[in-house]
C-alpha cells in the first residue's frame, strides 16, 4: 500500500462562499458564547472571508482577523475589516487582544499545540479563547470513504483534518497555559445545499489529488456511491455527519 503525500489543503474564496456558506451561518451559537463587548479588542483567527469577522464588529469591537489564506485575507478586506495573512501556528501577537474567537478553523491547523500556545500569547491576562471546530467523529462516514477509496486504489490517504476528542483538546488546552471552562461534543447532521459532490471538491481534493491520476477522474463518484446510503436521502438532499467541538477558556 503507497503512503499518501503530505496533504496540503488549498482555498477558493468563491468556491467557500458557494459550497460553504453553512459554516458561518451556524456559527451563531459561538459568538453568543464569546458574547463580545464594545470596545474590546478580539483576534478572529482563521477569519476566511469575514463573514464572522463582520458580526464581531457589528457589535461594537475592535477586530482583527487573520487567515494564511490569501484570497480570504482580500475577501475580509472587501468586507472593509483589519484582514492580515497570518498563520495560526506563528501567530506574533502578544498581550494584545481581549478575547480570541475561532470558527471551524483549528482542525485543519497541523500543529495545534503551536497555535494554542500563540493564542495564548495573543490575550491579555483573563482573556477569553472561545471557538467551535470538527470533534471527534465528525465527517466519519465521509472520511471512511475517502479511505476505502484510496484503498481500492492502492494509495493509504492521508486527510487534511483532525478532529480531536473532549478529552485530548483539553490536555492541550491546559498545556499551553489556559483554563478549559467547558469543551463539549455537539452532533450536528449538516444539510448540503450544494450536495456532496461540491462539499468534497471544497474540503476534500486535496485527498484525491493523491490518487494515481487515471483514479481521480471516478474518486467522487466512487466516494459518493459507498455514503449515498447512509447521507442522501430519497429527495437527493444530502448531509454530512457533522459533529462539531465547542469550547471556552481562559488565560491565567
């Protein structure tokens, strides 16, 4: 069995805003939980096109966003926000910001414990850290296919994604200084307005492109043939398997 490339995850700011706009719309219940207040600066890290960002600022804080993505650091800037191309993992701020907010970003961040310890850097003394990404069994049907197709193809995957248990995200939250207040498990079955095809070419190409060539022209349909039983229903609607991981912390 081949041993899949390293995996490099690339964004389309059209194609996110097209296949994708699910994600800041559910991103509600996250802000609540950050609740943030006028005048208190707050670091939106992996801000993507600042669709977020912008609803931090409605409410009367002072934002600045940061993705390593350059075409969603020039969508937030469309958006008239403080977008910087910045990565998660060398984050350069330091006591700066009042709170942290993070939206379905720290999954795809290979070197989590790096990113933790720069937030932690970024806050002033008590900030708050609050965020959603993909917990433990999110996309396992999805991921489950992707694997068995990349089997049937002689090529052992590799996913661009992690999604960390309660448990582990709370062991590294306390290793890079905070104080977890609450990391829970959410089910969340996810409609796809765009269906599964357009969800994959999305999140998901970076694992097909690791495929022999000849296979990546039939690796959707094939991924798509073994979930349309357990995410498509009898309409044609899809949903993916969405279990997402909230939090909330504290720096000391």
């Amino acid at each position: 069995m081949v041993q899949g490339p390293a995996v490099t995850q690339t964004w389309s700011a059209a194609d996110y805003a097209a296949n994708a706009r699910f994600v800041s719309d559910l991103g509600q219940p996250v802000l609540d939980r950050l609740a943030p207040r006028p005048g208190e600066r707050i670091l939106d890290v992996g801000c993507g096109d600042g669709a977020l960002t912008e609803k931090l600022v409605r409410a009367g804080a002072i934002v600045v966003g940061a993705d390593p993505a350059p075409e969603f650091v020039a969508a937030a800037a469309a958006r008239g926000l403080d977008a910087r191309q910045l990565d998660a993992q060398s984050l350069p701020f330091d006591a700066e910001f009042d709170a942290v907010f993070t939206n379905a970003v720290l999954h795809w961040v290979p070197d989590l414990d790096a990113a933790l310890r720069g937030i932690y850097r970024a806050l002033r003394p008590h900030g708050r850290f609050v965020g959603e990404c993909g917990g433990h069994g999110n996309v396992a049907a999805v991921s489950t296919a992707l694997q068995a197709v990349g089997h049937r193809h002689g090529v052992r995957v590799r996913l661009p994604w992690h999604y960390p248990t309660p448990a582990e995200f709370t062991r590294r939250l306390v290793a890079a200084g905070f104080t977890p207040l609450s990391v829970e498990l959410i089910p969340r079955p996810t409609p796809l307005p765009s269906g599964m095809a357009a969800w994959l070419r999305t999140f998901a190409q970076p694992v097909v492109e690791q495929l022999p060539p000849g296979a990546q022209e039939t690796a959707l349909d094939e991924v798509m043939d073994l979930l349309r039983w357990s995410l498509c229903d009898e309409q044609g609607q899809w949903t993916a398997d969405y279990v997402r991981l909230r939090f909330a912390a504290q720096a000391a």
